[in-house]
C-alpha cells in the first residue's frame, strides 16, 4: 500500500527572491503610466541646469567595428580638449570602449573624474564561454577599466536557467572586484514587461551594481517603458536591502528629449538620491553633441 504525500517541491532561492517582489505586471497599464508622466513632468526638466547634468551622465561611446587605436585617441583627446576649453562645465562620466582599448583610453585620459568603461564577456551577445567571459573582463580590468559593461544571458533567463544566469553574473562581479559591474539585460528581448522586473530583480541579486536597458545593437533598444519598471525594481530592491543600484539607460538615445524623458522617470520613480553620476548614466554617443550644443548655444561636433 502506498501512502500519499502532500510535499510541495522545494522552492529555489531564485523564485524565493523573485516572489517578494510584483512582477505581475500588465504592459497596457506601464504604457499608461509613462504617458502620465511625460505629459505632466519632462517639461519642467527642460533647462539649462538639468541639460547640464545629463551630459556629466553620460558614458561617451565608441563600440564600432572600424575603432582603431589611433581613432580611440583622438576620441579620448576630445574629452581632455572639452576640459581644457570649457572647464566651467562638468565633463562626461565615462569614455566607454571594447577591452582591447582600455589601454589606449588610460594613457591618453588626462580628465581624473572621467572613468574608464569596457564591455567585455562576450558583448554584445554574452554567446560564448563562461570562462572566455571571465577572462576578458579579468584582462579589461587589467588594462585599466574602471567598469565593466556586461550582457546577462538573455537565453538562459528566457529558459528559466536562473540559477546558471545568477552564478555567471556574480562570478563577473568577483572578477571585477571593487570595479563597477554595470549588467544589460537587453530589455527588447525579453518580452513582456514582467520579464524586465525578474531580470531586473536577478541581475542585483546576482551582483550587479547598475543595470543597464541594451546594447544598441538589438532593436528595440532602450524604452521609457522598461526604464519605469527597471527603476519600479531598484527602488523595491533598495526597500528591501538598503543598497542602491545605478540604473542607465542605452541605445537609441537619439536626442535631448529622450534624453529628458530618461532623467525625469528615474526622478519620479527613485528621487533625488539617484540624480548624480554615481547611480545615474546614459550610455551614448550621438547624445552627447546634441547636449553639447544646447549648453553651448551653438551647433558644435566635438566628439
């Protein structure tokens, strides 16, 4: 005779973490959230000052398959240039680079509070091994990195492999020790909006320090949709732990608009505690001219 059991299946600490927080989210309900905000808020956040600030978030981008050493300089000579010229003004967070030129961007940057930011780990897919990912972000942080600019493993979180996604990402973060680790989660790829809050909620559990929309190499890339309910889940995540994780918004950031819609929804949903370049960047680089000129008064190419 067999006796019957009414033992539910354990929980993993994955679905423990995921089930404190509301990831049942209706994508018509985010959609209408956002549009209340745009309308009401982002033009109270058109001024000088506000422009001003955004330009000293951003990461300055090169990520081009033509990128060469001597073309890396001179885009990290235009960053010395724009200090030694116009010193009143803040200059840009990061200059944001492959690996192979964090060198190259160390020994030319003479900005101190500019940082240095490599993608690695297989950027842009994360589609290789995890220890040729391990390695490239060790040599990255080697050659002078600062930061580290990571894709999560957009197939193992869509195969419900959490556990092997988690374990990856923290391993990243350990190899990158007190660096920043900044994970894209390549929000375009994931579906519907509940999606984004569960790789949201696994990437800072997992270790990240900011988590980041897109690469810009897929599209759709960055939206105000999945900025809303990635900074819905920092501040949750902040609720619950007391840390706070950086949030930037990448690719497809084409103008000083979407420039504004991206500040005024971390300042509505985060505060005032994450309007600094420690927790806030965008990841750009046809932004950063455009800003440029708005602050400038005049149509300027400088980088």
């Amino acid at each position: 005779m067999t006796m019957e059991t009414n033992e539910q299946p354990t929980q993993s600490k994955y679905d423990a973490a995921l089930a404190k927080y509301d990831t049942n989210l209706k994508d018509e309900d985010i959609v209408a959230q956002v549009d209340s905000i745009i309308e009401a808020k982002v033009l109270d956040n058109n001024t000088p000052e506000v422009k001003r600030f955004l330009f000293h978030c951003i990461d300055l981008t090169t990520l081009s398959t033509t990128d060469n050493d001597q073309s890396v300089m001179r885009f990290t000579q235009a960053v010395n240039r724009l200090d030694e010229e116009h010193p009143d003004l803040k200059n840009v967070a990061a200059i944001c680079v492959y690996p192979n030129f964090a060198e190259i961007v160390r020994d030319t940057l003479e900005v101190e509070d500019v940082r240095i930011a490599c993608v690695a780990g297989g950027f842009p897919s994360s589609q290789t091994f995890p220890e040729v990912k391990v390695a490239e972000t060790a040599m990255a942080v080697m050659e002078g990195a600062d930061e580290i600019d990571i894709v999560m493993s957009v197939g193992k979180f869509l195969a419900g492999d959490y556990e092997a996604l988690c374990d990856e990402i923290q391993e990243l973060k350990e190899t990158c020790k007190e660096r920043t680790l900044k994970v894209i989660l390549e929000t375009g790829t994931l579906g519907p909006m509940a999606n984004v809050k569960k790789a949201s909620i696994l990437a800072m559990y997992a270790g990240a320090d900011f988590i980041k929309t897109s690469t810009g190499k897929q599209q759709p890339a960055a939206t105000p949709e999945a900025a809303y309910v990635m900074c819905q889940a920092i501040r949750e995540y902040y609720e619950q732990t007391g840390t706070r994780i950086g949030f930037k918004p990448a690719g497809g950031i084409s103008s000083v608009h979407d420039a504004l819609v991206y500040y005024t929804i971390v300042k509505e949903v985060l505060g005032e505690e994450w309007l600094n370049n420690r927790l806030f960047r965008l990841g750009t680089s046809r932004l950063a001219n455009l800003l440029l000129s708005d602050i400038l008064g005049q149509e300027v190419k400088w980088f």
